[in-house]
C-alpha cells in the first residue's frame, strides 16, 4: 500500500479524536476530583501490537507511561489470547506505571475474531490504601506501605466483570465508591473509543486502518527526526538535586548526558544516586515521561504524542538507581519533585546546545500543600492543593510569574472555594516581589499563599527548591528559592523546612512561598524601560533594580542612572 | 405605513444589512467594514439600503445591530485605562488565573495579559468571610485615598471586586458610591452588579474586561445615537449580546461586557429561526467564513448555553450561546510539516493579502485556492464581483504542496479539502457525540461564504442525513439578528443541600430577580404581558465541581418540588455523563433568570409557487479523483419547486453550494435549498 498523505492526516484527526472522546467520557464520569477536575489521567489507542498510536494526556507526567504500559501487559496476555469484552487492569509500578493510584486498564478491539487495535486509559485513583490517606505517605520505606499492587489481571472478561476481584481491591481501598465509580468510568471509556475504532474500521477497512495506524507512527518518528537535525550534534552534561527523600535531608543527585547524534537522542543517567529510603524513586516509567517532555519541548512542542518519540530517544537508567529503583522501593512522591528535577536536568544539558530553545529552572516543585483536620462541626475535611511557581526565563522572553512548570499544569482552588469549603481563612494569596530570578529577561515570579487555621489542624509541606536555587542560563541569575514560615497564635514567627507534617493550633497562619524562576542572560543587559516597568508593577523593588540590573530610578520612576558593569565598579 | 426592522451586522472584512418589511419583503446589502470607525460602515450602509428602497427612516420601528467594538478591544489589547480596586492580599489574583500554562510543551505561550496593569490595582483593607459576615469594614479615609491614586493614574473607567462580594455586596456598593462622588468622571464597575457569582478570578476577570469597554462602547454608542438620532431611529436601537438575545443601549452602556462574544450569536438566532420554519428541530449550524468557523448545536429547538467563555484567553462569564470555534475557513493556509504530512491552518491569510488567487501578493495556498482549482468556485463570480486568478492557485499549489508531495495539482487540492474537512469534522463531534448527541439525529445548516461549499462532504463523514442552505449564505448571521427579542440575565450564587428549606430559599430569590427584572423592562418599555421568565438553577452532585442548569419554572413546592428537580438532575447528568448517582446529596449552586421582552413578531417570506429553475450551464469541477462537466445553477434562479440530482452547484454573490453525487435537492417555500445527502444512488 502507497501512503497517502492526505488519508494520513485524516485517519490521525480522527484516530485523536477517538483518543480525546475517551478522554472526555473519562473525566465526565469519574468520581475522583483527580480525575474529573485536576485530569490527573490519559487516554490513548494503540496497535494490536501495543504500539501507541494516538494520546490525549492532560498532564505531561503521562507522557513515558502510556507508550510502555501496553506492550508489558502483552507479555502476560498475548494479543491472539484476548477476546471481545475482556479488560485488563494494572497499577504496580515494577512492571510499569509511576505509582500506585494511576490505575491502567486497558481493553482490545476485535472486528469479527480479528483484533484491530488496543485502547486504553490512566487515572489517578484518590486512594488505592497504604498507611496514609491518599495513598502518598511522605515517609513510606516500601511499597507495601503505600497501597495496593494489581499485576495485570482480567478485569472483564468477554463482556463480564470480574467481580470477585473487584470486591477484593474495594476492601483494600478508603474511598470504595470512589473506586467503583472511576473504575466503571475507565471501562466506558474504553468502549467510547473501542467503539469508534470499530467504526474507523468498517469504514477504511482493517487493512487500510491497520496501515495507516503504523505510518502515523513512523510519520511521528520522520517529524521528530526532522526536529532534532535543528540541536548541533554532541555530548551534553547536567546534574542538579533533590533536597532530601523525606526521611533525611541529605542532597540527592540527578546526573545526565545528553547525546544528539546522527539517528536521535540518547540520554544516559549514570552517575545519578542511588535509590533512596523515602517514597522520591523515580520509575522508569516516570524518567521516560521527563526526558520526553523536555525533548518534545525543545524540538517540536506540537509533535503528536506516539511510539514515534520513543523510537527516537534511547534511555540509559542504571539499574537500582534513583531514576530506575529496585522492588520493593516506594515510589509515590516522584511525581512532585523527583520529575520536575529530572525535566530540569534535561533541560539543563540541552541549554548547552540550543541556549535560546530552553528555559532556564523554574520553580522546580509541584509544591504539595495538605491541611486536614474536623471542621466545627466535627466533620473530616482535608485540603490538597499543588502551589505553581515562577516559569524560567528564555531568549527573548521573560518567564511567566505563578504557573506550573514541567511535568504537571493542574488548575488552583479558588480563595473563595477554599474558605466555603474549609476551615481556613486565606489571608494573602500573590506573587513574591524580587523572586524571579535577574537577567536581560526575568525569570517568572514565585507564588505566595498565606492560611489561617480556624481550628486545629495537621499540615503538611512538601516543596523543593528550597536551599538550592533555580538556576538561571546565560549569565541569568538565579531565582528566590522556596520558604515557609508559621505564624504562631502569640505572633511568634517560626521559619520552617521545604518537608514537614506536624499539628498546628487554631489561629497558626502558615505562610508558604514557592521559588521564582532563573533569569536569562545578563541583568545589566536588561532593557531600563523593562527594569522601570518591572518597578512600577511592584514585581521588583527599587533597590533590586539598582543592586542587580543596575538601574537607578527616582521617585517618580524615571530612569536616572544606568550602571551597566560590575557591581564593584560602582 | 409599512414598518420595517434592520439588522446590521459588522464583521471583519463586511457589514451586512438586512431590512425586513412587516409583509415579509427582505433587502439585503453589504458594505465594507471601516475598523479603525466601525460607524461609518454603519451609518453608510443604513443610508444605501433604505435609499435604494425607498423606506423612508420613520418606517425603521427596530433596528437591531450587533457590533464587534468591544471584541475588537480586548482582542487587539485596546480597551480602556482601568483600575481595580480589590481586597488587600489579593492584587494577583487577576494575573495569577488559575496558575495554568497555556500550552503543556511550548514554553513561549504565554498566560494572557488581562486588560488591567499591575500598577492600577489598588488593594483596600476589608474582608467579608464566606458566609457573609463582615470581619473588617473598609475605612473612608482610605477609600479617598485610592480615588486620589486613581485619579492620578489617569485611569478611565473603574473595577471593583471584592472577596465573597456575591454573597455581600454591601462593600462594593459602599465603594462604589464613594467613587462615583469622588470621580463622577469615571465608570465605575462593581462585580456583585455585574456577575454575583463565586470564584474570584473569573468574576474579577469579567469585571474587568467590562470596565475595559465601557467608555468605547458608551462611545460607539453615542455617535451612533447622534448620527441616528437626527433621523428618528435612535430610540429604536438595540444590540446583540452574547445571550442570543438583544439589550437596550441604556444597559449596553453600562454592561457593556454582555457583548463581547455576540459575534456569532446572530448565526445561531437564524439557526433557531430556520428550526422553527422547517420543522428540522434538531439542528448544527456551521457559519464559515474566511478564518474561522462557528458551530452550535440545536436540541429540539432550544441552543445550548454556557457560562464558560472566554475571550482572548481571558475569562468572561456571563452567560452566552455555547458556539465551538475552530480556526478553519477559506483562508486558512495549506502547509506540509516535517514529517511529510499535508495540514491546513491554524495560520490564515485573512483578508489581507488573502488568498493567493486573490492577486493581493498572497504566496501560501489556502483552501479557497484549493476550491478554486477544482472548479468549485467561479473564478468571476467571487464575493461582490472580485475577479480570482486561477493560474496563480495552481501555481501556489504546485510548488507548494504537490510537488513536495508527489501529487498532481488536483490531488493535491482535493487533498487541502480533505484535511480542512478532517479538522471541521473533529470540531462537530466536539458539540454533538462529545455532549451526548448523535449527530444522525440532525440537520447541518450551513452557511457564511465557505459553508455551503464543505456542507455535503462533512455531513456524509458524520452521517447528517440533511444539509440546509438558508437563501443568503453570506448574511445568514444578520438575518438572524432579526429575529432577537431583548433578553436580560440575572444570576445570584446560593451554595446549600437541596432539601425542602433551600428549595424555598431558591424560589422567594427567583422571584425578587423576577421582580428586579419587571422593573428593568418596563424601564425599556415592555409590558409584563409581553416579557417571558425562564427560571434555572445550577446544581450539581455535592462534591463535584462542575454543575448543569436545571429549569425550575412553576412546579410544585416543597418536598415534591425538591423531588421533581432531584430526578430532572439525576436525568439530565445521565444525558450528559452517561450514568446517575441515586440518592446522593444534591447541592445548589447558583440561581438564574432570564427576562425576554417579546418584540413584534416578525413574519418570513415565501417564494411565488412553481418557477423551477431555467437550464444551467456546465462547468469541470473536480470530484472524488476525476473532472465531470456538471451543472452550474444560478441561486437567484432556484424557485420553490426547483429540484436537481446531484452533482450540481448552485452559485450567488457570496457563496457557492456543491451538491455531489447521489445527493438529491430541492428547494422549500422559504427558498431553502434542502439537500438529502447520499440518499439515493446516482441514476
């Protein structure tokens, strides 16, 4: 068969189509708020032979898991072993995932006997067990503690559900509605897509479907080439840190090269830490997503997501290390900073081949902030939200002020949703003057939230960023790093780690910050009308404008003096 | 005397007339638009159309006019100065939004810009908590203070949002006075007047954006008046919003926000006009025109709304027609990536240079290029009688696309056709399969200059078994406008359980809006007889965070009446998500009414009986992989009892409709082409 072009790019439109219906029947039926409003989930259709074909992720995160989960069930049920109706479900993260609560199931399609195309989806469950609620122990040292572990099961079996397994999982799990309700979210989800697949099928022919679901993939592969031939060839090197595990506070290495050579990218880890005691260890799953993300990103940020990409870049992740740790290490934290780290590392070794491609760091945390405790009315509440931070700065631009960077990009709670619902009186919630990292283009401003506890309650911080820096390119500077402050009843003033739980007493205000992005290239090369404006906005200080970009102004914020050397000079 | 109405519509590159006589005569024009003065386009075209009539102004009884000013405005960063006033601790809330990226993997899409600057946010100290009690009352010293730096900012209109404001307004109000003493120059925009709904940032966001157009549209609408007013129609002007419905220009001036996406809202009134002439209740509009297209789904005669809209990635929340807009349209550009794969858009050519065929130094092909050479197009009969060049398509074409590609030129415009259509087809499944509809169950009215041209082919992709081309695909959205009676909305936030108690709070505050919304229209000079109520109420399944509208009009009260709107919610989630949680806390949200003040009704026309059309003359149009002579049929000529088998086009002034092989149309009473797709194969 001679490919078409044209044929090519309607069968992709309407292969993303159904992947993107899936989608939506997902988060429209699921229970969790995960799901139906942060879309912590993925949908995607695949080749009989498990290879991806077309994704709707809402999260990047997904990005390295959806393209190995399929092909690892195959191994347990071969493709000529499945029938119509029968659903497989999986969520231990050794044999592929990130972490416990992203639960996968995934379904084949059959016209006739013939199965056609595989479809499949991701979630992430609000509690699969564990010690803790949530199923994300801060402090778990095993797997074991942090929930339950599905091996690739029969969750339907030609057309039946399985409920004897079900009953089983219900009863390890605190939320069992919830997981009922997302369960059978995900298997209509399934049949959404496997049914417009069918009809794709009937209508092209199996044959033709079949073609053209391969070219679409080679097709991601020949673009995404193409991108990489604009990165000049060569080795680059990065390493950056994760500021403890959760258990100690000792510096965690992430090291990477980076090789763009003549048939992709290949990125090898060695020299990273070795896997660590706390719940920060990175799956493969996890890494992949990271080094995907930021190779997308900077060579061809529209490339549809496919097994093309991972045909193009080979990763190198040592074995028992903190990007590919051993069973039986936990693993739940890794999405919040462990990937963000990874993605920053990434980007730092590309930085060097392709300056004006990349960003400098950005906030380089999810920022997870959780409150929980009884309302006055004795009710169980628990608040969880993920702070943004300042974007880093790029050529010609600056950074954004108070986004989510890298891996995660989940929607914050109103001020006002948040004092309906909760116990909490939010005193400030803004952006932090001087937190964006200096340069000729600023990094984004970090964010500030500041709760009052109108009863008494257990709060829990994890952030990162906080001794080290997010590092600007070029000659940028660095941006503010993170902090954290607790606001007694008396108005004693303590300054607190990145990582805490502890019981805090009603009338405690807690104050957390998250850091602002690195700048790019030098702040004396900053233009003095962007240095003014920044002043007048309030997003830099007068004297922060005079210190780091060498700009005096006067009371009336005009430019008066322009120091453009060395600071000593002066 | 004959009484008429008038319609005028302003779009990007027109400005479209339609003058409609009380017996159902209808005139239509066009003129085109002058941006940088969108009156002047207006003003002209009114003089031409009722000059060349011969309709004197006193006969004008309405004239209904949807302006895109305010759009304009935010889109191209042109509104106003404003400042907001907002609570202390809370200035960043407008630039934070929901601390989302645009774009998962392009670093350089940035987060909007909000039509207000951080330097004119000024915080005041106050709070109201979240159930209403006031914690900290503003004091007056720093009001004076503020209205000294608002002043001295030289801003031209006021925000003010306040936290929890929706449940107590009575800071706002306090504000709102003592600047409008202090500054009796400036607009003054409080957000429990305009939206009293929660969630800050998206209530800041709209308050804004209405400080942000007041003083233009109050502007617009002042010359319009003066210019008018002289000819005795001033007093009968009203304008779209985005509702579907029309306001007063008292109320436009003052809420001027309401307008901002009424653009294609005039599509989707023709489209509730051609469901209530037709009888094909169940109807998708598709208006395509040169950059963009605009969809809305129809169920049962009644549009869908939304309160989710945004304009130019900012948020505007009151409430509008929920129409899909896709970024494909005539001039969208053909391009081949770098994996080798032909794509369309999102790129246009606009209108200026246009496309290549144009002559205007356009270079990138585009779709109109791609119908162009296939024939499709009639090379002179082109929008208003501009002359395309064929030779510079094909060649356009050629170099870009098909020798890149390994096509001949042919299939490789057929091919440009087949993409744009992909991404059209997509946008269609996104209002219908998408919310729960079966796009089988409908009828595709198409039109705009582009839409008659795509219609059979997206129909028989999506299994439409109907495609309606109203009689003037080019002004359709005017047309429409016709049909709009005056509409006010009133929305309230109330968050409880829904049990018997709350339900009776919910119907006494329906019916204090009920009463607000008698005093305003009889304020714009309706009778209580001729206004209509629609009561809703926003609810969802406690703990989600998305609601649906539910009517609540009449019914009974009481626990029945808390029963009768649980199952209606039960029902329609299933509708919409596919499954219902029986016996779950119910929540309510926000309360809403909808006033409409009945204009007079308005009577369409119908063709004389017989008159089927004269012979066509043949023309080669590319199809399926092959050129056919086939019958080119002028629109002017297509009589009611015309009728013609597929393939066939039908050609007017400002579009062109392709009926293809194994298609069967004719022509209705109302001069509707109706085409039966695919309904019989060809003899």
């Amino acid at each position: 068969m001679r490919v078409d072009p044209v044929t090519l790019e309607v069968l992709r439109n309407a292969l993303q189509s159904a992947a993107e219906e899936m989608g939506v029947t997902l988060t429209r039926t699921a229970h969790s708020p995960n799901i139906k409003d942060r879309r912590d989930c993925s949908t995607a259709v695949y080749t009989p032979a498990g290879e991806l074909v077309a994704q709707a992720e809402h999260i990047p995160l997904h990005l390295g898991l959806m393209p190995a989960v399929v092909k690892k069930v195959l191994e347990y049920y071969p493709v000529e072993n499945l029938e119509p109706g029968d659903a497989v479900i999986i969520n231990d993260p050794y044999i592929s995932g990130s972490h416990l609560p992203d639960v996968c199931i995934i379904s084949p399609v059959f016209v006739g006997d013939a199965p056609v195309a595989i479809v499949a989806n991701l979630a992430h469950h609000v509690d699969v067990g564990g010690v803790a609620p949530g199923s994300m122990s801060t402090t778990a040292t095993e797997i074991f503690q942090e929930g339950i572990r599905i091996p690739p099961v029969k969750i339907s079996s030609g057309g039946r559900l399985n409920r004897d397994l079900l009953r089983v999982l219900a009863c390890n799990v605190r939320t069992a509605d919830e997981f009922y309700g997302d369960i059978h979210a995900q298997l209509s989800a399934n049949e959404v897509g496997g049914r417009t697949v069918k009809e794709l099928a009937e209508k092209w022919g199996t044959k033709t479907l079949q073609f053209y679901m391969r070219e679409i993939i080679d097709y991601a592969e020949r673009r995404f080439r193409a991108a990489l031939r604009t990165i000049p060839r060569g080795t680059y090197r990065f390493s950056d840190y994760l500021e403890g595990d959760g258990i100690t506070g000792d510096l965690i290495t992430i090291a990477a090269g980076v090789e763009i050579n003549d048939v992709g990218v290949r990125v090898d880890f060695t020299g990273t830490s070795p896997q660590v005691k706390g719940p920060v260890n990175a799956t493969r799953g996890v890494t992949l997503a990271c080094v995907y993300f930021a190779v997308k990103a900077v060579a061809d940020p529209d490339l549809p997501s496919s097994e093309g990409i991972a045909r193009v870049v080979e990763v190198i992740t040592p074995h028992g290390s903190l990007v590919n740790p051993v069973f039986p290490a936990p693993v739940a934290h890794a999405n919040i900073n462990t990937a963000q780290r990874i993605a920053d590392v990434i980007l730092g070794a590309l930085s060097q081949a392709v300056p004006g491609r990349v960003t400098a760091a950005g906030t380089g945390s999810m920022s997870n902030f959780t409150i929980g405790g009884r309302d006055a009315r004795g009710r169980y509440y628990s608040y969880v939200e993920t702070y943004g931070g300042g974007q880093g700065a790029k050529q010609g631009q600056d950074g954004m002020d108070g986004v989510h960077v890298n891996m995660t990009n989940t929607r914050n709670t109103p001020v006002e949703v948040i004092e309906m619902n909760y116990p909490l009186l939010v005193e400030r919630y803004g952006l932090v003057r001087d937190s964006g990292g200096p340069g000729e283009f600023r990094g984004g401003a970090g964010l500030v939230r500041e709760i009052t506890l109108l009863e008494d309650a257990a709060v829990s911080v994890s952030t990162e960023r906080n001794a080290v820096k997010p590092w600007g390119l070029e000659g940028g500077h660095s941006g503010r790093n993170s902090g954290c402050s607790i606001k007694m009843p008396g108005g004693a003033v303590e300054q607190a780690t990145g990582k805490f739980t502890r019981e805090l007493p009603k009338g405690a205000t807690i104050i957390l910050e998250t850091a602002g992005g690195g700048g790019f290239g030098s702040p004396f090369a900053r233009a003095p009308e962007a240095v003014r404006r920044d002043v007048k906005n309030g997003l830099v200080s007068s004297n922060a404008a005079f210190e780091e970009y060498g700009v005096a102004l006067n009371e009336a914020l005009e430019v008066v003096t322009e120091v453009r050397s060395k600071k000593s000079d002066v | 005397m004959k009484v008429y109405r008038l319609a005028v519509d302003t779009g990007g590159t027109f400005t479209d007339f339609c003058l409609l006589g009380e017996d159902g005569e209808l005139y239509i024009t066009k003129e085109p638009s002058t941006p940088d003065d969108p009156s002047r386009a207006v003003l002209a075209g009114i003089d031409k159309i009722l000059r060349e009539r011969r309709v004197g102004f006193a006969q004008v009884g309405l004239l209904l006019h949807g302006t895109t000013v305010a759009t304009n405005a935010i889109l191209e960063r042109k509104g106003a100065r404003v400042a907001l006033v907002t609570t202390k601790g809370f200035k960043d809330v407008i630039f934070i939004g929901r601390q989302n990226r645009p774009h998962l993997y392009n670093f350089r899409a940035l987060k909007p810009d909000p039509p207000v600057s951080r330097d004119t946010v000024f915080e005041i100290g106050e709070r109201i908590t979240a159930d209403g009690s006031v914690s900290l009352k503003p004091r007056s010293a720093e009001v004076e203070a503020i209205a000294r730096k608002i002043k001295e900012n030289g801003a031209e209109s006021v925000a003010v949002c306040l936290l929890h404001a929706y449940i107590n307004p009575a800071h706002e109000i306090l504000l709102k006075k003592a600047l409008e003493r202090l500054l009796p120059h400036l607009f003054v925009t409080v957000s429990s007047e305009l939206l009293p709904e929660f969630r800050e940032y998206e209530r800041t966001s709209t308050t804004v954006i209405n400080a942000a157009v007041r003083p233009l549209i109050d502007g617009y609408i002042g010359r319009l008046e003066a210019a008018l007013g002289s000819e005795g129609v001033g007093s009968k002007l009203y304008i779209m919003q985005s509702n579907g419905g029309v306001i007063a220009t008292a109320q436009a001036r003052e809420q001027s926000a309401r307008t901002v996406l009424s653009g294609p809202a005039g599509g989707v009134l023709a489209g509730l006009r051609l469901a209530e002439l037709t009888g094909y209740r169940n109807l998708i509009t598709a208006d395509m025109g040169g950059t963009s297209m605009d969809i809305c789904l129809i169920h049962d005669g009644e549009p869908r709304f939304s309160t989710e809209g945004m304009i130019g990635g900012c948020p505007l929340r009151l409430p509008m027609l929920d129409i899909h807009t896709i970024g494909a349209g005539g001039g969208s550009i053909a391009w081949v990536d770098g994996g080798g794969a032909l794509r369309v858009g999102p790129e246009s050519a606009g209108a200026v240079p246009g496309p290549v065929c144009y002559g205007q130094g356009g270079t990138e092909p585009t779709v109109t290029d791609a119908n162009l050479v296939l024939g499709r197009l009639d090379p002179a009969g082109f929008a208003g009688g501009r002359e395309l060049q064929p030779e510079l398509a094909v060649r356009s074409i050629s170099e870009k696309i098909a020798v890149r590609l390994g096509l001949t030129v042919e299939q490789a415009a057929e091919g440009i056709i087949r993409v744009v259509n992909a991404g059209m087809v997509r946008a269609i499944r996104v209002v219908s399969v998408e919310k729960g509809y079966d796009p089988r169950d409908f009828t595709l009215a198409a039109f705009g200059g582009a839409g008659p041209l795509h219609a059979v082919e997206l129909a028989r992709e999506l299994g439409i078994p109907r495609v309606l081309i109203p009689p003037f695909p080019g002004v359709t959205s005017a047309w429409g406008m016709l049909s709009a009676d005056v509409r006010r909305d009133y929305s309230q936030t109330y968050v409880a359980d829904l049990t018997a108690e709350a339900y009776a709070v919910v119907k006494s505050r329906l019916a204090q809006m009920a009463e607000q919304g008698i005093k305003d229209l009889e304020r714009d000079g309706f009778g209580v007889e001729e206004m209509g109520f629609v009561s809703q109420v926003d609810l969802r399944y406690k703990g989600q965070s998305y609601e649906l509208t539910l009517h609540v009009q009449g019914g009974p009260s009481g626990e029945a009446g808390v029963e009768a709107l649980t199952e209606g919610f039960h029902r329609l989630h299933r509708r919409h998500y596919g499954y219902r949680r029986d016996g779950a806390t119910l929540e309510v949200v926000t309360l809403r009414l909808a006033v409409t003040g009945r204009l007079p009704g308005m009577k369409t026309g119908t063709l004389p009986e017989g008159g089927a059309s004269s012979a066509c003359e043949g023309r080669r149009v590319y199809l399926s992989g092959a050129y056919r002579v086939v019958p080119v049929c002028a629109r002017r000529q297509v009589g009611r009892d015309w009728a013609v088998k597929g393939p066939a086009v039908v050609s007017q002034a400002d579009s062109t409709t392709l009926i293809w092989p194994g298609d069967r149309a004719r022509c209705d009473r109302w001069g509707n082409i109706i085409i039966e797709t695919g309904c019989c194969r060809e003899g």
